[in-house]
C-alpha cells in the first residue's frame, strides 16, 4: 500500500464530488426556466429528456453532446444572459478573431473571480501587494485587459496599459508584412519602455511570450525593478520556458499561465529549479472548468495518462455554461498532483489538424 | 539517434524541442535537429558586431588559406555531427536518405562545393572584379592612382537556406573571407551540408564565433531576415513574395531558366539537344539554373519530340546506383499531386506532353518504395499556357514556339539563359532585356557555372558598397 500517495488519491475522490456537485448545481441553473438563460432553455426544449433530471455527474454531461464555437458568433449576445442574473452589469468579451467572426462571451463577475483565485497561487514575495503592474498584452474587447487590471487592483497595485491590436497584427501576418509588423512590435514596446522607467512603483508585469523577448532586448527588467511576471496569451513551450529562465529574466519570478475568454485562467504546476523540468503543465480553475483531453477521432474516449489527446473544455460557472468544447488545442494528459488533483495537461499547442488554418503567436 | 544541435555562434545548444528529420523512403527518423526559437535568435544577433571581428582580425590572406582547409576538411575529414561524428560517406548516405537526392549527384554536390572552397580566391576575383582583396583588411586601397573604398554593410550574412540541392550552398561561402559572419538556418530535410561545412570551416581554423546555425520555425526565419543587415532567401514563389521589396535581402526564388533558338540556328536544332539535355536534366532538375523551357521561333514540334524521346530513356533508379540521374521525392504524395497537375493543366487547349508517347509508364513511378516523376516535355503552341511557364522539382521541359521578335518580353522572369544565335540585333535585344538575369551567349548548358561570374546576385555587391574616400598627404 503506498502511503504516500493515499492523502493525493482522497484530495481527488474529493475534487471529483465536488465536481459532480457543481455541475448538478449549474445545470439546475442554467435550464431552469426561472434562472435560466434563452439559449440554453430553447435548447433543453429541442431535448427528449430533462437534463435536471438526468444529469447527475460529470459524466452525464456527454449526453448534451458538444458545445458549439459558432454559437458564439455574432447575436443576439443577450441570449446567453442567465435569468437569474438579470439587471446585472454585462461585460462581453471576444476572441481574438484568429478564426473568423469572434465569439463573444458575457460576464458579470467570472473574470474576477477567476483572477481572484489566480492570485492566491502568486508569491507574495515576488508579486508584492501593494505593487504596480504593466499590462503589456492585447487591449480593446478582450477580457485579459480588464482581468490584469482587476488582479493588480485586487491585490492593491494600479495597472498601466499599452494598446495593442492583435487583430491588425494577425492581418500583417496573413500578407506577409514582416517588416511592418516588427515596427508595429517596437511600437509597442516602446509604449511599455517609457511607463516601465517613468512609475518607479511597477513590480509586476503581465506580458506575451514574444513582446517578453522582444522587451528584454532593450532592458534588464530585473534593473528596472520588475520581481513578477505572469506570462501568458499565447502558446509556450517547454523551450521557450527554459529560454525565459535561464536567459531572459534570470531571478524574476516567471508563471506561463493559460486561459481564454470561455475558459478563465489555467495555472501551471510549480517550477521545480533541482529538477529544471521545463514541461508546462496546465491544471485549470476546478470546479469551475474542467480539461479532458480525449481522443481527436472519437471525442467521447479520454486518452491514457501521458498521451496525446484535443482538449475539451468544459465550463461551469452560473454565468457560462459550456459543456466539453472541442478546443483548438492538444498536448499531452497530465496527472493530478497534490495542490491540483485533477486532470491537467502538458505541452500545449495549436491541435495538428488545425495548424494550417490558424494565425496564432500574433503578440 | 543522431542528435543536430543549434551552433549558437559556434557553441552547441541543445534545445528542448526538437525536429525530426526522416527517411525519404520509409519514414523512419534518421535524425533529431534542435530548433531555435525565436527569442534566441533575436538575442544571440544582438551580438554580431563583436563577432565579426573575430573574423576581421584575420587578414583576408589568411582566411582564404582557411577556406582551401576546409576544403580538404569538408571532403576528406571525420567532423564532428551533435555528440557524434561524421565522416565523408557518412554525409552522403545522410544527405541521400533525407533528400532523396542519389548519392551520385550528392557527390557531385559535395565537389561543387570543395572546388568553391578550394578556389576561393578566384571566385573573390569574380564577385569584385579583380579588387586587390587587402582592402578587407585596410579598408581602402589605390587603384590606378585612385583611392578605393568599400563599406561593410551588415555584421552579419543571414540565409534562409533550401532542401532542394546541396550545391546552392556554394553561394554563402565567400561571406567568410569577406569578413562576414554567417546566420544560418538550414532546410528541414537538409542540415547536413550547411553544418558540415561550418565544421570543416572550425576544423580549419576560422573562428567558431563566426557561424550561427539555427534550425528554426517560419518566425525564427523572419528574424533572421530582419536582424542581419544582409540576407539571402531560398524558397518558392510564395515564401519570397513578402521579401521581395526589401534591399536587405537577396532573393532566391524559382530560376525558370531557359534555352533560346533563335531563328538564325534552328535550322541546327538537332545539335543543341545534348545542351539542352544537360541544361534540364543535370543535379536531376533540382537546380534553379536547371532550364524548364526551351524557346523557338519554328520547328517547335520538331525539337519537343526529339527530347521526348531522349528524356523517354531516362529512368528511375535506386539512389545508389551510381547511373542514378534522378531523384526521388521525399513525399509521395507532393509528386502525385504535381503529376495530377500537369495533367489537369494539360486538358487547357494549346499544349500536349511529348513524352507520353514514347514511355511505357505513367509520369508518376514507384521503385524500390520510392517515388519519382520521370521527365517530361511539353510542347506549347500557345506561349501564355500556365505549362509554358512552370518549373517543378524533376526535369521538366516546356517547348515553346513563338515569333522571335514576341519571345523575350513573352518568356518573363529567367535566371539563365542560354541563347543561341549569332543574329547581332537579337544578341542586342537579349543584352539590353531586364528578364534575363545570366546570360549564355552559345550552346552552353545553363548549368555551366563560371565560379569568376557569379549569377543571381553578387554577394560582394550586396555585402558592400563603394564609399567616397579621400586622405591627406
């Protein structure tokens, strides 16, 4: 009997009947007339089964099938309003459009408080409260801009911003426009170099893969008083993690982080320095999202621990309801560890079949 | 498995992501390649000034002694590959078995190179027209009682390199007695020569700090193209588009090089035909200065079917078989795909494959579980048909017939041409024609490479300009 392992395996039955419990509570919510949102009402009507009554546990959720992206392009967006959130404030955030028209997603308050979790993970030491930030990442309709800020704020700093269109920089992209794309980088970067040595005060940073390398050729962020980075937007490998460690900002605390506007925000399992095991591996907000990484020819069938599988996301949150969407993702099944003891998985990347039709890596 | 690491200005890396480079036939990895990524790239570049004065310190005199070295070195020496070690057949049958190129043109490939390396100093002689070379150690010289100057324009030569045929690499190798470091990023089938020759360089004596070689992914090659003041880039039609605008960078694109009959020799066709053959034929088509169209005035028929038949005889072959002429594809289904398009195309009115008649197969074969396209004439009445106007990685000829005084404007963009005629105004209009990049003035065969004439591009020329200098007393 492995007595070390016995105290991981009951943090996971725990994590899954928390799970369970969860998604029996969301999906009361979401198909109950009175809380309800239109978009999911007018689906349960088209069912032949009530899922209030069917759907018991995570599993059960096969039995509504897959969550469809292209409901979530174009209107009307108030059809995924929740009745029971009614006269609430919506925000609506897009996609980045790297696939066509952007899906929206409302929120009232999940930005928040997946951010609010987020920041119980950071290092006090290396993330003071109290710190300023730079957000050094896409702005306009997207929620990281406002989710950086409330982070920063939450944990008593105020947030600078830089603009930047990752829309125009998918286009500049797409025809070839190398050049004008590296100005319109070192025009952002600029941006960020000039409010970096103005505001003594900023500690933090939240910034891209490429706009981090691209700033630490101009600046030795560790002498320009930067302790914190939280890194995240697009995909990062194991490379560029080392890379970033071992050369770009040596001695300043780096976390990859993944999240979208559908999911929230993924964090990553702790960097072991003895071990320099420079695998990232994700493990999402449970119970509020849920990663299964599943067989891409038969989405129904989760692939072994250690495999290569698509990711399915799942959402589950009163604001959002967004049963197992085939993400635009794969990488590898990871195991639950102690402070995440569930599912996540390593070597995120744009999922092969799709690699020639999407323009990512834009900021 | 045979590990190929990133040389970060000499010095091994190994990266966390690797590539696999396989064999064409069966698949199988023969070797894993670190790949670069982006970020390192750009930071690494930030430091060519101090590396080119590791080159700069040495006298040209010097470098060029180096260069005949590593001559010796790249054909005769076990060099070192990863945590292994290569030697000269080791190279071969590594670059055959990932390009599909038969170990015979492979060898040819590699002399191309050795002699290059070997005669250096005239091949300086050609790109600069005879400068005295001391004034890349002095920085000027007199020349016939003028002062001379050149100004270096970049610290570093990047160069997007291709797959398609190992002697293209010939072209960097004068940046290193030009005192100009190399940024390299390599095929994804075919690391082996540009490594091996930057280690045949080392073995040599050059300064190891003076060649970067990164494997790396479409963004890390824009770096490079945007960080090195000067560059080269190697690839199709679409690859090159976005670059084309730009003086940094030298273009490589598709040759579409040609072999013209003037109205005043056709009436001597029958004694071009071995130049044309080895103008198409030669490296197995793979070169860029390997002609894919020939042009005449009449008697185009006459001509198409005389090469049909010749190419007819030409057949597949294992890659060892030392009568190999051509190669196999590295991904059977591209060669499907092309011989599927030259036949849709060929249902377009006003051109008919030649060869056709005179083979026993289909244009596509399988032998020894390996794909090829055997060569093909096409003959062309009609000079705007999309077949008159193409190149592919096989030899491939479109016969096209035309009146001459149309021709030149008609034929576009041509690497080499290879006119034959002795009519002065025709010789005139060639001359003064800005789609014609080489000239061949006789039957030689486009592939003919003079090592003083440099063709597509003078390095020197894109490395340095000539400055306004003058000095006191």
């Amino acid at each position: 009997m492995n007595v070390i392992a016995k105290p991981l395996t009951e943090k996971i039955a725990a994590a899954r009947r928390q799970l369970d419990a969860q998604v029996r509570e969301m999906v009361q919510w979401h198909f109950d007339p009175a809380t309800g949102c239109p978009f999911w009402l007018d689906y349960a009507g088209r069912l032949d089964f009530d899922p209030r009554k069917e759907i018991g546990g995570f599993s059960d959720l096969k039995l509504l099938g897959h969550f469809q992206d292209e409901w979530l392009r174009g209107g009307p967006v108030r059809k995924w309003v929740p009745k029971g959130l009614a006269g609430k404030p919506v925000y609506v955030f897009e996609t980045g459009g790297s696939t066509g028209v952007p899906k929206t997603r409302i929120n009232i308050n999940d930005f928040q408080t997946d951010y609010e979790l987020f920041s119980k993970t950071l290092s006090e030491k290396t993330f003071p409260k109290g710190a300023d930030w730079l957000m050094l990442g896409p702005s306009g309709p997207r929620r990281l801009r406002l989710a950086v800020e409330h982070l920063c704020q939450h944990r008593g700093g105020i947030c600078f911003f830089v603009d930047l269109d990752p829309r125009w920089v998918n286009k500049l992209i797409t025809r070839g426009e190398m050049q004008e794309l590296d100005l319109y980088k070192n025009h952002v970067i600029n941006q960020g170099l000039t409010i970096l040595r103005a505001h003594d005060n900023i500690q933090c940073l939240f910034t891209t893969p490429k706009l981090l390398e691209a700033l630490c050729e101009k600046i030795d962020l560790r002498k320009a008083g930067i302790k914190g980075i939280f890194c995240g937007g697009t995909e990062m490998n194991a490379q560029f993690h080392r890379f970033a460690r071992e050369e770009l900002v040596p001695g300043i605390d780096f976390v990859p982080t993944y999240g979208n506007t559908l999911m929230g925000l993924a964090t990553s399992k702790p960097f072991d320095s003895k071990k320099k095991d420079y695998t990232i591996t994700y493990y999402p907000p449970s119970p509020r999202a849920v990663f299964e990484i599943v067989n891409p020819d038969n989405l129904d069938e989760t692939v072994a621990y250690g495999q290569t599988g698509r990711v399915l996301l799942t959402t589950l949150t009163r604001e959002f309801f967004m049963p197992r969407f085939p993400e635009r993702d794969e990488g590898e099944r990871s195991e639950p560890i102690e402070p995440y003891p569930w599912d996540g998985v390593s070597n995120l990347r744009l999922f092969s079949a799709l690699q020639e039709s999407v323009v990512v890596g834009v900021y | 498995m045979i590990h190929i690491p990133i040389l970060r200005a000499g010095k091994p890396y190994q990266s966390l992501e690797v590539a696999t480079v396989p064999h064409f036939r069966s698949g199988e990895p023969v070797a894993e390649v670190s790949q670069a990524n982006r970020g390192l790239i750009a930071r690494d570049l930030l430091q060519m000034a101090e590396r080119q004065q590791m080159l700069q310190a040495l006298s040209v005199r010097e470098l060029l002694q180096i260069c005949r070295a590593a001559a010796k070195h790249f054909q005769e020496a076990v060099l070192p590959l990863g945590a292994g070690e290569q030697s000269p057949d080791d190279y071969i049958a590594q670059l055959s078995a990932t390009t599909g190129m038969p170990q015979s043109l492979c060898r040819k490939n590699m002399d191309k190179i050795v002699l290059v390396l070997e005669e250096m100093e005239a091949v300086l002689g050609g790109l600069t027209r005879g400068i005295d070379v001391e004034i890349f150690d002095r920085g000027w010289i007199e020349q016939e009682g003028r002062p001379l100057s050149f100004l270096r324009e970049a610290d570093a030569l990047g160069a997007i390199l291709p797959s398609n045929s190992p002697g293209v690499h010939s072209l960097w190798l004068p940046a290193i007695p030009l005192k100009v470091p190399l940024v390299l990023k390599p095929g994804s089938q075919e690391p082996w020569t540009p490594f091996r020759i930057i280690q045949a360089f080392i073995a040599a004596g050059a300064p190891p700090e003076a060649f970067s070689f990164y494997p790396t992914d479409y963004g890390g090659a824009a770096e490079i193209l945007l960080r090195t003041g000067r560059s080269m880039l190697f690839g199709d039609k679409n690859t090159v588009a976005p670059w084309r605008k730009d003086p940094r960078v030298q273009i490589h694109g598709p040759g579409w090089s040609k072999v013209i009959i003037a109205d005043d020799k056709i009436g001597q066709w029958q004694d071009y035909l071995d130049v044309i053959e080895t103008s198409a034929v030669m490296n197995g088509g793979r070169s860029c200065i390997n002609a894919s169209g020939v042009w005449v005035g009449s008697r185009g028929r006459e001509v198409a079917e005389a090469l049909g038949q010749r190419f007819a005889r030409i057949e597949a072959r294992g890659i060892e078989d030392p009568d190999a002429q051509i190669a196999a594809f590295t991904n059977k289904s591209l060669a499907r795909r092309i011989s599927a398009m030259i036949d849709s195309q060929l249902q377009i009115p006003g051109a008919e494959d030649v060869t056709a008649r005179h083979r026993n197969s289909d244009r596509y074969v399988e032998k020894d579980g390996c794909a090829f396209l055997l060569p093909t004439v096409i003959y062309c009445e009609d000079p705007a048909h999309p077949l008159a106007h193409s190149e592919f990685l096989f030899p491939y000829l479109s016969v096209v017939e035309m009146p001459q005084e149309e021709m030149l404007p008609a034929m576009g963009s041509t690497l080499v041409a290879t006119a034959i005629t002795g009519d002065r105004e025709f010789i005139r209009r060639i001359f003064a024609s800005h789609n014609v990049e080489r000239l061949n003035l006789g039957p030689i065969p486009t592939m003919k490479i003079n090592w003083d004439q440099p063709h597509e591009g003078n390095l020197f020329e894109h490395l340095y300009r000539q400055r306004a200098f003058q000095m006191s007393g």
